[in-house]
C-alpha cells in the first residue's frame, strides 16, 4: 500500500512561513485605526502626537467617545513605549528591531489596552488583531495574536516585578519602568525635588505619567474664567485667575471660545509664570514689555492681553518665521509687535523705545520640555541627555541677551519647562554673576499656589499642582 503521510516540514530557527489568506476588509473600527495612524506618522517622520492626532481626528470626523478612546490610545501608548517594548521583548523571540514598524505599533497599541486599559483582554486582543488582519493577512495576525496573549499572561505590576531592577538596588531605575521614563530623565526628576524621598519621586513620575487635563485661558478683557467655564463646561482652575480645567479627549480648537480667540489651550502652571512675570514690582515706569522667545504664542496673548487692560504694549521676538506667523495670529487685535529675530542677537529698532530698555521681559527658553513630558507624549523617548549641555548653552546666552534688553530696575522673568538643575537654578546662577543681576523672591508672585519651598524660584509640579514642571526665577536689572 502506498503511503500518502505528507512530508515533514524542514526544522528551522522558527514556524514555516504561510501563505496569508485573502485579506479581508479593514473592519470598522476609527478610533483604533486613528491612534494606528498616529503612531506611525510619530514613528516614521518623527511627528508629534499632541499635533498629528487632532488632525486625524478632525479629517476622518472622528468626535465624542470615539475622539475620547482615540486619544488615551494614541497619547497613552506613546507615552508607555518604553515599559511596553520591555514587556513585547519578553514575549518576541527576536529583537524588536527586526518586527516591521507598522506591527510593531499594532503590537504596541494591543499591549497598552492589556495593561494600561479596563478594555476586556480579549477585547483588547481581538480588535488589533482584526486590524492587522484587514492589512497584512491571517498569517501575520496570527502572530499578533499569539505575542498579545503572552502579554495578557501577566498584568501591569507582574511585568514591572519581573522586568524593573530591583526597587532595593535601583530604587530610581525601578520607578523609571514601573512610571514609564527613561532613567535619566527620572534621576533629573529625583535632582530637583527637594525632598529625598523616593516616595515623592513615585508622586511625580506618576503623575507625569497620568493623561492630562486639558487646560485653557481666558483672554483678558474678553471673557471670565467664570463665563469661559460656563461656555465650555469645565471647572475654574484651582490658581490662576484666567484658567478652567477641561476633562475631555478630542481636539480643544473645536470648542467655540477657542475658535473665536476668546481662550486658548494653555497649561495653567505657564498661565501662572507669564502672570508672576507681569506682576513682580518694578522700580518706574510700567509701559514697555518684551517676550523674548514668544513662539508659539501662547504667553505673548496672556501677556499682551494684560498690557492691553494697563496702556502697556509688548514687543514678542521669535527667530523661526512660521512660529512668528502663529504669534501674530495668536495675538490679533492686542498691542502686540511680532519680529523675526534670533532673540540673542536682536536689536530694537523703535524710537519711542527708551534707550535703557524694556520695562519686564519674559524669557521663555529652548529647553529639554521635561516638565512638559505628559502633554508631549512621545517626547520622553526622544530626548537623550546628551541634549542638555547644547541647550544649555543656549539658555546662558538668551539670558544673558534678556539683562542686556531690560533697563535697571527692570525685571526679567526666566521661564523653562523642565526641573532639569543644569537648565534652571544652574543657568540662572550664571546669568546672576555674569551680569551683577539681584534675583527676587518668586514665591509672592504665584498667590495661594502652595508647596513652593525654599525660594526664591518657584518650581511647580504636577504631583503637587496639577501643572506642567514649569520653573520661574525673577530677576531684576541693576
């Protein structure tokens, strides 16, 4: 009798490769194929998240619940990348790097609603899957399926136990995974707190890790805090007098004050320095101010808006042109001259300008952005440390520049959104011995914000006040 037994298959390092089926069509599934899209345009032209995703969800109509799960998607898998790539190594039996972008981000996508979602486990597995299946056939999601389940074997804290260094040896390393950072970017973190405690490192990295709320200003003179809330429906913010808390997903631009120019999306701890900046007392007059780095705009509206309602006018100084271009339209119908300059080097040309100089200057440095990891998802792993000392460097001349536009007397308000020392207390140190300038108390300047230690900057934090890491220091000109 002849033997009809199939051959056996060759052994080899891996499964045999399968001929896919046919594809089926893309199931319909927008809020996940929105954050898919997002993820790839961070990962093949290095986009921004907090950028991309809204337009995506603006072109493909995507609103309500839907934008709301697109977004703690697209923001909350760029901001775990880290954790979640530890987790799919364990899982991959071959280096990341050899797993196509397009299922890597698959992969990473299914791995956050495992981990970091209530979604249902095989919820969380089936729809990536589904997806893949739609655009790279049953073979290539059969693999999804089988790395996925191998995640769900374990939940959040089971991984952090098995992959993170042991919290007793490495007690810093450990929060970095266990609160996805890069360790670096958490030891600067552990720098600058003022208390030695790890469990107060745990608070920040935490909440640098928690989706943000959406944070807008009123524009002065043109509507309340109060009125901005009843328009929106969020909440007054707890410090600024011009701030309201949104806890929405989607894209702000679409409410309507923000359409009109009545608010704008602004973190309240920048709403709070630009304030600090335009309250600190001066020595005389109080009519010309000066934002120094004023791109995108952001602070130029706060501030030309408070000029406006005191007969001041402000000057906003930005060396890229298309960034210029969003202050201008930013600040439309304010008292608010835009030019294009690199701010170290920039010159006013204005003879009502008086030739000591401007009265504030607010001076919003280039920086790292580690304060601002949570709204800037992607960030934390691009940025390396070897950024820093470049940057810092850049700090020194812009403050350096800043002392040289104010008049005595004047004030010069040293902004950064990072608690990085060598960007803040170190940069500002040097500025104060290089050009004789005093330095004030800031703490008065941010009334009923508390835990704002030892003076005389004030460093803010989102464990302790639900704002972006900003630091201020106050400076007057001698």
């Amino acid at each position: 009798m002849t033997s009809h037994r199939k051959p056996s298959r060759p052994r080899g390092p891996g499964p045999p490769r399968r001929r896919s089926g046919p594809r089926r069509p893309p199931p319909d599934d927008p809020p996940r194929r929105a954050a898919l899209d997002a993820l790839a345009a961070v990962r093949e032209r290095d986009a921004y998240a907090n950028l991309v995703l809204p337009a995506l969800l603006r072109e493909q109509r995507i609103s309500g619940r839907d934008a709301a799960l697109a977004t703690e998607l697209g923001y909350g898998t760029c901001r775990a990348r880290g954790l979640l790539d530890a987790v799919l190594q364990a899982c991959v039996d071959r280096p990341l790097s050899d797993v196509d972008g397009d299922l890597l981000d698959a992969l990473r996508l299914g791995a956050y609603q495992l981990l970091r979602t209530r979604i249902p486990p095989h919820a969380a597995v089936a729809s990536v899957v589904d997806l893949v299946r739609g655009t790279r056939g049953s073979t290539t999601a059969g693999f999804v399926n089988a790395v996925l389940r191998r995640v769900s074997e374990r939940d959040e804290p089971g991984w952090v136990s098995q992959l993170a260094p042991p919290r007793d040896e490495d007690p810093v390393g450990h929060l970095a995974m266990a609160h996805p950072h890069p360790r670096w970017i958490a030891q600067a973190f552990a720098d600058a707190l003022e208390s030695s405690a790890t469990t107060e490192l745990a608070a920040a990295l935490a909440a640098d890790d928690e989706r943000p709320l959406v944070h807008l200003a009123a524009r002065p003179g043109e509507v309340s805090a109060e009125e901005l809330a009843a328009l929106t429906g969020g909440a007054l913010a707890p410090y600024s007098p011009y701030g309201v808390h949104l806890d929405e997903g989607g894209d702000p631009g679409d409410l309507p004050p923000v359409a009109e120019h009545l608010a704008h999306v602004q973190d309240e701890g920048s709403q709070l320095v630009a304030l600090a900046v335009a309250a600190a007392p001066l020595d005389g007059p109080d009519a010309r101010w000066l934002d120094l780095c004023a791109g995108p705009g952001g602070k130029a509206v706060l501030l030309g808006a408070l000029a406006a309602t005191g007969g001041a006018r402000l000057d906003a100084v930005e060396r890229a042109e298309h960034r210029a271009r969003l202050v201008r339209q930013a600040c439309e119908g304010l008292p608010v001259t835009v030019h294009v300059a690199d701010g170290r080097g920039w010159q006013p040309d204005d003879p009502d300008l008086p030739d000591d100089g401007f009265d504030r200057v607010l001076l919003d440095v280039p920086c790292t952005g580690l304060g601002a990891l949570r709204r800037r998802p992607e960030a934390r792993w691009r940025r390396q440390p070897g950024d820093v000392a470049g940057l810092v460097r850049l700090q020194r001349e812009l403050l350096l520049a800043a002392l040289r536009l104010v008049r005595p007397g004047g004030v010069v308000g040293y902004v950064t959104c990072s608690p990085h020392l060598a960007e803040t207390v170190g940069v500002v140190a040097d500025g104060v011995r290089r050009a004789g300038a005093g330095q004030l108390d800031a703490r008065p300047h941010f009334p009923g914000v508390p835990q704002l230690g030892a003076g005389p900057h004030v460093q803010l934090w989102p464990h302790r006040h639900g704002t972006d890491a900003m630091f201020c220091a106050l400076l007057r000109a001698t």
